[in-house]
C-alpha cells in the first residue's frame, strides 16, 4: 500500500529540524511495502528573477555542469548546478519557462523532477531509508514537506513513476488510492494543453488541480472540485509555497490522520509515522472528515 506524509511547520525555530523530522515519517511508512520513495521539501528560496529546477538522470555519472554550463552560455544567464545522487538541482537567473523550453530542446534524456522558486523534488525506487540517506533530506532545512512511499498497482515501477508528481511551479501532490477516470480525464486535459510523461493516475489528479488554479480557481476550489470530476477513492496532499493541503474523497476508504500542535501541522496515512514528532502528546489529532479540504499557509 502506498503511505504519505507531510509536514508543516509554524514554528520558525523548527525549521533547522524539517529534514531530520520529514525523514523519520517516511521511513514509518516501510511497513507498507513500498517499492520507491520521494519528497518535496520547500526550502532554500531562489531571488526574483531566478527559478530552480531539481533534474534526474539515470546515469549518476552525468555531467551536470557541463549542461549548466552550455545553458549559460547559450541563453547569456547564470547558472549553478548542485548533485546529488541522480538528482541535481540547477538555479538560473532566467524564467521558469525559459528554462523548462531549454531542457526540453537540448536535454531530453534529462526528468525534471519539480520547479519552482522554493521546491525541491528527490526521488527514486528503493526504500524510503536508503532513498533520503542517497539525497541529505535529513539534513535539509525549511518551513514545510511532503512525501510518498509507493507500492505499484497501477503502472510499472520506475523512478518517474514514482510520487510526488509536479504539475506547476512550486506545487505537487503525493495520492494514496486509485482513480478510475484517469484515461478519460487524461485525455481531456491534453486538448486544454497539458502534456505528460507517465501514465500513471495520480500525475492526471497532479494536473487537473493545476489546470483548474491555471483558470482562476484558488487550491480550495479546485480541489473541491475534483471531488465531482475524480472518480475513485483517494487521499491527496498537496504542498505548495505557502503551505500544503489535504483531501479525501467522500467515502474515505483509504486512512489518514491529521494531528496540530501550536508549533506545527503533520499528516500521515498511520498514526506511527506522527508518534515522534516534538510536542506530539500535546497535539490534537483526528481522522480527516471526507470531502473536506483541510489546508494551511505561511504568515506573511
């Protein structure tokens, strides 16, 4: 079964701890039977003018900074790039969409993981201990995370398989569950112009509520209205740069627990994962009300 987490922190003093604490609760996902694992961390923001990209490539051997290197000099910007593992994460002081249309033309072989002015996007197949050990997630700071362990159902086991999905600068979600419409709402969603690169469900969902707040809808109103157009049983959580959410639908059927405490919000699909968490035997904790989009934001 696949298991999700996420974690937001309220207390800016906590935010030295978001890596350490975002790790734990995935690795109690490992009893779910897993096959991959990822995260999303917001943290590290890049200035106005900049964007940042985290990239994969099969072969951790790739070389990162001659490609960040042929970007400067073509697009007459500056770049960096850091690695880890198969990952690395490249800053440019370009736009999103300069960018993305760059790689796309002189780097195909090259995923990108997630985009964005704070987030960063790690994964991979293997357990969620060996996943966030191969990437530093323990160490990493921030104001918020969210992350997945996944067991194949619906398609193949592959790293771009693997959750969470992105689907618009600074937003991805991680799903527990299985939708039934996705085909069709794949296919409705290509005529309005999303292109994808997987077949799997969630990353239909990851888009859908990205082409809804691409028309004007705030998170809460589209993702209430995926629960008229998503058929099937799901539970989203959803981070953006100011916060995370958490969806789902109206029957429940899949588990998660919410718990708050004044320093912080996490969710999880077992109370295990939340059990280690500062302040936890102080914490409100309760089950997600179906159809309920729960949802919470950095103070400006």
């Amino acid at each position: 079964m696949c298991g999700i987490v996420g974690l937001f922190l309220k207390n800016p003093a906590l935010q030295s701890q978001l890596g350490r604490h975002i790790s734990a609760m995935l690795i109690g996902m490992t009893d779910r039977g897993p096959d991959s694992a990822g995260v999303a961390v917001y943290h590290r923001p890049v200035e106005d003018g900049s964007s940042k990209f985290t990239l994969f490539h099969d072969d951790e051997s790739y070389h990162w900074r001659a490609m960040a290197g042929r970007l400067s000099d073509e697009m007459g910007v500056e770049s960096d790039v850091e690695v880890r593992a198969a990952h690395a994460v490249l800053t440019a002081k370009a736009p999103e969409k300069a960018v993305a249309d760059w790689l796309l033309a002189h780097c195909p072989d090259v995923r990108v993981m997630g985009y964005g002015h704070l987030m960063e996007v790690y994964k991979e197949k293997g357990l969620p201990k060996d996943v966030v050990r191969r990437h530093g997630i323990e160490a990493m700071e921030g104001t918020h995370a969210i992350g997945h362990t996944r067991m194949a159902t619906e398609s193949i086991v592959t790293t771009e398989h693997s959750h969470p999905f992105t689907a618009a600068s600074d937003m991805c979600l991680v799903h527990n569950g299985s939708l039934s419409n996705h085909n069709r709402l794949r296919e409705w969603l290509k005529r309005r112009g999303q292109r994808f690169e997987t077949d799997n469900d969630s990353e239909v969902a990851a888009r859908y509520f990205a082409y809804r707040m691409s028309e004007g809808a705030t998170l809460e109103e589209a993702m209430l209205a995926g629960l008229k157009d998503l058929d099937g049983f799901f539970t989203f959580t959803m981070g953006t740069r100011d916060g995370f959410a958490v969806l789902r639908d109206g029957i429940a059927c899949k588990p998660a627990v919410l718990a708050e405490t004044d320093d912080w919000v996490a969710m999880a699909s077992e109370y295990r994962s939340l059990a280690d968490l500062p302040g936890v035997e102080n914490a409100r904790v309760w089950e997600p009300a179906p159809a309920v989009v729960y949802t919470w934001r950095l103070e400006h």
